[in-house]
C-alpha cells in the first residue's frame, strides 16, 4: 500500500462517521433518481468510505461526488467527504483539484476535527509538485506558506507539529537552491553576483546544512575581489559557529587574536 493509500486509511478510521455501525458494503453502486433518497445516500457513502480503504480511487471519487451533491448543509459528512475526495485525486495524480478539495475541508468547515489534517495535506500536494530545487519555486512557496499557515491555525496540534518538519524540510531546499544558483554565477565570475546568493542562504537560512559551505564559499568570494575586511568578518563568523568547516576548508587566514 502507498503511502498516500496508508495515510487515507488511518484518517478514515479516525473519522467516525455515519455506517460505523456497519460493514462496508461491496455490492455495485445502486441506481439512484435524479436525487436520493436517504438510505441511497448512506449506501454511496459506505461504499466510498470502503473504495478509499482499499485505494480504489477513481470509484471513491464517483461516489463522493454524487454524496456531496446530495448531503444536506451542516451534515459533518461533508467536510471528511472533501478530504477523501482531495485523497482520492492526490493519488490519481491530480494535484491541483486534491488541493482543492483539501481546502474546502479546512476552509469551508474549520472546526472540523480533519481540517488541520486537511491543510496539511494541501502543503503536502504543493511540496510534492517541488521535487526539484532547481525547478520554479513557486510550489514550494506555496507550500511553506501552508504549512506555515497551518502552524498558525491550529498550534499545538499533530498536524502542525508534523507541519513543522516540513517546514524544515523545504527551507533546507530552498537554501540549497539558493547555493546553487551562487555557484553559478561563481563559476561565471560574477563574484558580487555569487556574493549577494550567498549571503542570502546565511541570513534566510542559517540553521540549512549548506549553510558552512555557503559561509566557505563566501569567504572565497571575497578574496578574489580583494575584500580584506569581509574576508576578516566572514572568518570570525566561522571560527565562532562553525569551526569545524574553518578547519577543514583551509580558507580562512590564521587568527591573528589567537582565539581558537
């Protein structure tokens, strides 16, 4: 089972929903009229509730739709309907319509016990259109901003505690874009160019695990444009916060303090 698979599943026993009582009916998807009647409602939403079980996405979807067009306004069954329904896209590789539908359990329903869940998997679908730094970041903005907006929302929740990880996540991600790009304008020449990449990974992210070599890699930019004083600066930065990349890279001239 895959993980988008897995994560549907242990929020679909976590519902609690209406046919609780019940075992999920297997038989066909019955005739309904132009609309339903109560018990036919129920029966699509059995059904729905054990096709998303069992990762069978595209007839969880058909019969999600036709519940959501049948529930009436304030039934809580709305809110877990749209989550399914945005699981059920996000694993047909439908990113945009499962964030969505993500977004009308969080926004449209915001005190459901799924809306925190809800938002975090809309920042789930955007890092997930990220897969490579040194693509359009515009996802991963998207992305951090929800997470970042789900911390915000619901603090103190498991959804925001686990958004928190990925907010690191990204933010080592975007530092290591950052570094790249400076490598190549360094590679170009282009020292100030590099300079300003570089010194915006240290200050935006200075806890990014490239965040050493972005120091290092500063330090060299500046001597080959003979910037002695920044040279001086950078080097005591290191020696103080990352010592160990000050021994291992060599750049930095001994200290003339004589401060370890």
């Amino acid at each position: 089972m895959t993980r988008r698979a897995l994560f549907a599943v242990l929020l679909l026993g976590a519902a609690a929903c209406g046919g609780r009582g019940g075992r999920a009916s297997t038989a066909p998807t019955p005739e309904v009229q132009e609309t339903a009647t109560t018990a036919q409602v129920d029966t699509l939403w059995r059904q729905a509730q054990h096709q998303v079980r069992r990762g069978k996405w595209a007839d969880a979807q058909k019969n999600l739709d036709r519940v959501l067009l049948e529930l009436q306004p304030g039934d809580p069954r709305i809110a877990q309907a749209h989550f399914f329904l945005g699981e059920s896209y996000y694993a047909m590789g439908s990113h945009l319509e499962a964030a969505r539908e993500f977004r009308k359990t969080s926004d449209d329903t915001p005190n459901d016990p799924l809306a925190a869940d809800a938002l975090l998997r809309v920042g789930d679908v955007y890092a997930d259109l990220w897969r490579r730094p040194e693509l359009d970041p515009s996802y991963g903005q998207t992305a951090l901003a929800t997470y970042q907006e789900l911390v915000n929302r619901y603090p103190g929740t498991s959804a925001a505690t686990r958004a928190q990880g990925r907010i690191a996540d990204l933010q080592e991600r975007f530092a290591y874009k950052e570094y790249r790009a400076a490598l190549y304008y360094f590679k170009l020449k282009a020292y100030d160019s590099a300079i300003l990449y570089l010194k915006d990974v240290v200050a935006t992210y200075p806890r990014a695990a490239i965040a050493p070599e972005a120091l290092v890699k500063l330090v060299q930019a500046y001597q080959k444009l003979g910037y002695k004083e920044d040279v001086q600066e950078t080097c005591g930065y290191i020696r103080r916060f990352h010592p160990d990349a000050a021994k291992s890279h060599g750049v930095c001239p001994p200290d003339s303090t004589g401060a370890s």
